[in-house]
C-alpha cells in the first residue's frame, strides 16, 4: 500500500464487503498494529496461520495456496484490502459465499472447474498441515470419492456449480474438501 492509499476509503470498501465503516476502521487499525507497514508477505501469513490454528504439521504448502487466494492481484503481497474482502466472506459470508470461496482455493489455475490434481494438491497441504500419515495417499482416496459424488455429468471435472451443490447437501464426502477452512 503507497502513501495514497495508507488509509482506505472506507466508505467504498463498506460496499464491498459486509462490514460497516466502524469495523473497517477498527480491522484497519488492528492490521496496522500487526503489519505496520500495510502488507502481508508469505512469510508473516504462514507464520501467522501457524499461530492461529495451532498447525502442528507442515502448513506451508497449505498457506501457499491460501496465499495464493487472498492475493487477489498476484504481486506477492497481501494489503487491507485483499484482507478485509476475503475476511468479510469467511466472517460475514452466506454458505454459498463460503463455499464459492473455497471453490476458488481448489481451483489453482483458474479455469472455473477442479481437477483432480487440484483435489489432490490442496488436500495433500491439509493433510500434511494435520500431520497425517501418508497424505498424499489420504488426498487421493479422498478425490476418488468426491469425484464419484460430485462429478455430475461424468467430464472428470467438477464445476462450481457441482461443488456448491454436494456441498450444502451435506455430503460428507464434501465435507472433507473443507476441513481446513
């Protein structure tokens, strides 16, 4: 964040997130005490999770893709904006926000459906970040049971659309997709 934008417009950041102009400024303030100069680097959001979930295992390749996802524009850093905006969707989001949010995390290279491998990377980083034995292997137990549910139309891909769906339904096989949020 330049000198121009050290404090946010917070009346145009209220709209667009779910929180009011009060407790951006306060989320302000608490994300200026922590990183006083305006920025998260991955370092600071690895150490950062680690402390805030108490991650026994290897987080690394897990804040990696949740890095990956909060730094909106890909220049490495996260700033108050990319924070608040996905902090209001985990904090303040409806179950679809929520699960469209994490359907994005999956999604590594952004073309609106899940691989396998996808699958397999983000639950391999969460499974190692719970210090499981064999996480890789756990991972791609896991897909084959997704996929076998939430495959719909059989394209070996699964959309967002599918995603969402066997999510709410209270799958549980999707809720293994979920577990590290």
């Amino acid at each position: 964040m330049g000198n121009k934008q050290d404090k946010p417009d917070f009346k145009q950041l209220s709209k667009e997130t779910k929180f009011s102009t009060k407790e951006l400024n306060e989320w302000f303030k608490n994300f200026k005490c922590n990183f006083p100069d305006g920025k998260i680097g991955k370092a600071q959001f690895t150490a950062l999770y680690r402390k805030m979930w108490d991650s026994e295992g290897d987080a690394s390749d897990f804040c990696d893709h949740v890095f990956r996802h909060y730094d909106r524009d890909g220049n490495g850093i996260i700033d108050f904006r990319e924070f608040v905006t996905t902090l209001s969707v985990a904090s303040k989001g409806s179950v679809t926000e929520k699960l469209q949010w994490a359907f994005k995390l999956y999604d590594i290279d952004g073309n609106g459906y899940l691989s396998e491998q996808e699958i397999i990377s983000v639950l391999t980083a969460i499974y190692k970040s719970r210090n499981q034995a064999d996480p890789a292997a756990k991972a791609r137990e896991t897909m084959k049971k997704v996929f076998a549910k939430a495959d719909d139309n059989k394209d070996g891909r699964i959309s967002q659309e599918e995603f969402v769906k066997h999510a709410v339904g209270a799958d549980s096989t999707m809720e293994e997709l979920m577990q590290g949020f």
